[in-house]
C-alpha cells in the first residue's frame, strides 16, 4: 500500500524539481540579457545611428514580440525596446525599423523617434516607449 503511494509521489516530487532548475535557469539568462540590454527610461536620453538590431535572442525563452527589440548603436550603446505600434501608422517596430536609422529619445518623454532618409526625403517613425509588461512608461 505504501509503495503504491510512494511512487507517484516521488514521480511529482521529480517533475517539480525539474521545473524548478529550469524557471531558475530561465530567470537567470532574462536577468544577463536585461543587464547588458538595459531599458529606456524616462530621463534617458539618446540620439545615434542603429548598427544592430535583434528581434529575437532565444525563441524558446523569449515570446515572440514585433513591438521588441534589443538595438546596438553606432557608440556601441545597447538598449531592450518595447514599443507600441507605430503612431501615426499603426506599423510594428520591427517591420519599420532597420540598421542605419537613427533614433532620438529626449529626457522627459516616453517618445523616440526614428528618423531614415529615403531617396533624398526624411521618413520618420514615432513610437511610445512601454515597460517590460507592455505598460506605459513612467
């Protein structure tokens, strides 16, 4: 009766375990990207030209979000963007946005602006910054 009882219980007690070693790996690595990508603030200010853009680091860890991006600029800042669509488009950050861009945030706004020049004619994105739960930034 007892090793009845026992084996699934030492079965539910190994699935936890797994689960717990992976929720702490995974929290490790969103922890290392979000140091080396911090996010913008509403003091922060920026102007530079995007060198990189990554839209997805990891597929499995990390869901997969047109309005996200974590950006290089050309003084080898790095910055983790979250944005709501496009203002005045309603287009997704990651389909307007590429290298060679340049981005402007002032201090005090919760606005950046990317500017590209296209065929002798200056386009420019606007789009309001969000935190990491896709909140309005503060």
């Amino acid at each position: 009766m007892q090793k009845k009882l026992l084996t699934p219980l030492v079965g539910i007690l190994f699935l936890i375990l797994i689960f717990s070693i992976n929720e702490i790996r995974t929290k490790k690595v969103i922890n290392k990207v979000h140091k080396e990508y911090p996010s913008f603030s509403i003091g922060t200010r920026q102007g530079s030209r995007i060198s990189r853009i990554i839209y997805k680091l990891n597929s499995k860890m990390f869901r997969d979000d047109p309005n996200s991006s974590y950006i290089t600029f050309v003084d080898s800042t790095k910055r983790r963007i979250k944005t709501t669509k496009e203002i005045f488009s309603k287009g997704y950050f990651d389909d307007l946005v590429r290298t060679g861009d340049s981005l402007s945030k002032m201090p005090g706004t919760d606005i950046i602006t990317i500017f590209r020049i296209h065929n002798g004619d200056t386009v420019r994105y606007s789009f309001k910054l969000e935190n990491d739960q896709h909140y309005p930034l503060k």
